[in-house]
C-alpha cells in the first residue's frame, strides 16, 4: 500500500519592517548652509545679504506703488475743484484705501515667500521629511 502524501504548506514568509536603506541619514555632501550662517562664514554672509536684498526689493516696490498712488492724489484734487466735496470721498474711500490694502497684501505675501525660499534654502535636506 501506499502512503498517503501529505501536502506541504508554502514556507511562512517573513515580513521584515525598518528604515528602507535610501530613507538611512546620510552625512551630508555639504556643510549646511545654516552652519555656514551661524558661524559667519563668507557664504552665509552672502546668504543673508541674499535674502535682505529680496525684502528690500519688495519693500521699495511696495513703496514706489504707495507713493505713486498717494502723489497723484493732490493732481486729482487740483484738476476738479468745483466737485471736490464728492470726488475727495470717493477717491479716499474707493480708490485709495483698497489699492492700499492691496498693496499691503502684495507685500506681506512677497515677504513670506522671501522668507520660506531662504528657508529652504538653508535647511539640511535631511531635516525637511
């Protein structure tokens, strides 16, 4: 008589869970740009003049646009003296005011954005994830 074959189970698989290889910290290839600023090194001197120099930028161009807006008010006020009572408010109130906050809008916005790309700039890319 024969014996009955008894049927094998497939091999129990083995689930092996930790840090994938890519995802191990690397030292980096680069000193850190945020080490370069904190100990005053020539390029992270350049890295915060970099970064003053795009807030300036936003700063005056949020300037020239509010001095522009602000210095032909006197023009507009001049041209039509008969009407002024009405065309004062209406300049000050529909035009002047929310072109202002717009421009404040504009260069709180570019501020950020100034400030998040040196950010990133200057963060370990092992820190970011």
């Amino acid at each position: 008589m024969a014996e009955p074959q008894q049927q094998q189970s497939p091999p129990r698989r083995e689930i092996v869970t930790g840090v994938p290889r890519g995802a191990r910290r690397r030292p980096p290839a680069h000193t850190p740009a945020r080490s370069e600023i904190s100990e005053q090194t020539t390029l992270g001197a350049t890295y915060v003049r970099a970064l003053m120099r795009s807030q300036l930028r936003a700063a005056l161009g949020a300037l020239a646009a509010l001095v522009s807006l602000i210095g032909t008010l006197p023009l507009v006020f001049a041209v039509s003296r008969d009407a002024s009572g009405p065309l004062v408010w209406m300049a000050l109130g529909l035009l002047v005011y929310p072109v202002m906050w717009l421009i404040a809008r504009w260069y709180v916005t570019r501020a950020e954005r100034n400030e998040a790309d040196f950010t990133g700039l200057v963060m370990d890319p092992a820190d970011r994830g």
